[in-house]
C-alpha cells in the first residue's frame, strides 16, 4: 500500500461529484479505483464514507477509546511506581502481588 500511495493521488472532483485517481508517473486519471487498491482507499475522508460507514467509523473510534482507558486503569492496578529513598526519584514500575508492591 506504501508503494501505492507514492505511486497515485486521490482527489474529489466536486463537478463531477466522484473520486479521481492519477498515476504520478504518467499523469493518466482514472474515474474509477484502479484494481490494484482492492477495498483500498488513498484518502478516507467523510466525503467517500456513506451516513452508515461514517457511523461505524465513530463507533470504532469511541471503543478503541474506552479500551485504551480500560487498560490503562488496569495497568495502574497491576503496576505501582517504585521510589528511590535517596533521591527520591521514580525509578521505574513494581508488580503489584497481592496487594503488595515488589
């Protein structure tokens, strides 16, 4: 997909109301997804997403976050900052074993 995207841009052509593709090396567009994108999309805007598709792309968004703050909380349960009595500086995280850090 890299080797793809510096090869074509994709643009919105708001007069014709479609997606144009241009092959970089040849300046040759094409109105319709060349094969070789598959599924692919270059440019995943709400312009090339259905009321549908950009619904489901809010839903993953909002559950990606609430897994990322779920596993942070139970990081933070399982894990504790270790102080350094000298200095009194972090030095880095202690396994929490029932209940107690080590």
């Amino acid at each position: 997909m890299k080797r793809l995207r510096k090869t074509y841009t994709q643009e919105y052509n708001e007069e014709h109301d479609t997606w144009v593709w241009t092959h970089l090396p040849t300046g040759f567009e094409f109105w319709h997804k060349p094969p070789l994108f598959g599924s692919h999309d270059l440019a995943r805007t709400p312009r090339n997403l259905s009321v549908e598709e950009a619904a489901i792309e809010l839903q993953r968004m909002w559950r990606a976050r609430k897994a990322r703050r779920l596993l942070r909380k139970l990081v933070m349960r399982l894990y504790e900052k270790v102080l350094d009595e000298e200095t009194g500086e972090v030095r880095g995280l202690g396994a929490v074993v029932g209940g107690q850090g080590v």
